[in-house]
C-alpha cells in the first residue's frame, strides 16, 4: 500500500490471465502482499479481450464494473446481465460458475473481491467523502474524471490520502468503494 493513499493508474502492470483472455493489474490487496488464496479484499483492472470463464473464487463476493471500451454480457448461474460502460456495478459471488462474452472490442472492468463475512459496495456518482459508516474497514474512489491533481482511474484511499486533497475530491465523478463487516 502506498504511504500518501495514492493509486495511480500510470504504475499498474498488466499481467496476462493463464487463459489468454486478457490481463489483470492489481491496485491494492489485504493485508498488504496475500494472494488469491489468503486476501482479505482485492482490488484490480483487467482488460478483458476475449469472451470466456471468469476463474472461480470460492466464499469470495465481487463487483464488477465496466470503465471503458465495449460491452460484455455477464452469466452468473445462468442470469445475464449486460455491463457496459455507462452502466451500474454487478454484484455476485465469486463461487458460482461465471461467463462474459464480450459484445464488441476488448474492455477496461474494475473488480472489487471480499472474502466473506466482509461486504463491498460500489456507487457510481458524486463522491460524498464526509458520509462515513460505522463498519467501514476500508474507503476508496476511483476517479472517473481528472480532479485535484490526480488522473482518471486514479484509486484514492480515502483514509490515508491527505484531507486536504480528499476534501478537493468532494463531489468529483467516482467509483465510491466500501469495505464493511
């Protein structure tokens, strides 16, 4: 985790999914340094270019969300969705069989995993940084707009980044991510 609260898109590194379907970055894990099998919650990007099985993560739930590029239908158990960029975060456990086939050109997704009983929510819209929950274990945005000095795509977490600059963020187009249980 960085010292400042600071994720910056230009430091990610792509690496290639074991199907060739695409690449993953992670942005930020905990604890600082587990892997897919002791993580708390994980936070990435991938670029999904190909249509495919999404890897199984039993007693793991996600939300998933499409950023930019093309659009994918998402089959979890047999119900579809369709993601696409303008579109609200999918929830769904990461233990039930999952699918995308891609409905165009290769696409950017953001993912948020916890490992159960934790809780994560994702809103789409203007970043309310004061509306605190109690349970929060974790408090990030995702800049959907360059704002304060910062790029889009950025990830801030908000209980480390200076006030000062999360209070620049108050009202900036985001992805609001909550971490609660």
């Amino acid at each position: 985790m960085t010292t400042n609260g600071i994720f910056r898109r230009a430091d990610r590194v792509f690496r290639p999914w074991k199907n060739g379907g695409g690449e993953t970055a992670e942005i930020v894990v905990s604890p600082p340094g587990a892997d897919f099998d002791n993580f708390d919650w994980r936070i990435s990007t991938a670029i999904v270019a190909a249509s495919g099985p999404f890897s199984a993560f039993p007693g793991v739930d996600r939300v998933l969300t499409v950023l930019e590029g093309g659009a994918m239908r998402l089959s979890v158990g047999g119900r579809e969705q369709d993601l696409d960029a303008a579109g609200e975060p999918c929830s769904f456990a990461g233990d039930i069989p999952t699918a995308a086939l891609l409905q165009g050109e290769a696409l950017l997704d953001f993912n948020v995993m916890v490992r159960r009983p934790l809780r994560a929510q994702v809103v789409r819209g203007p970043l309310d940084p004061g509306n605190r929950d109690a349970n929060e274990r974790a408090r990030l945005a995702l800049l959907l707009e360059d704002r304060g000095g910062l790029a889009r795509l950025d990830l801030v977490d908000l209980r480390a980044a200076a006030p000062s600059l999360v209070a620049t963020l108050a009202g900036a187009c985001v992805l609001d991510v909550r971490i609660s249980g």
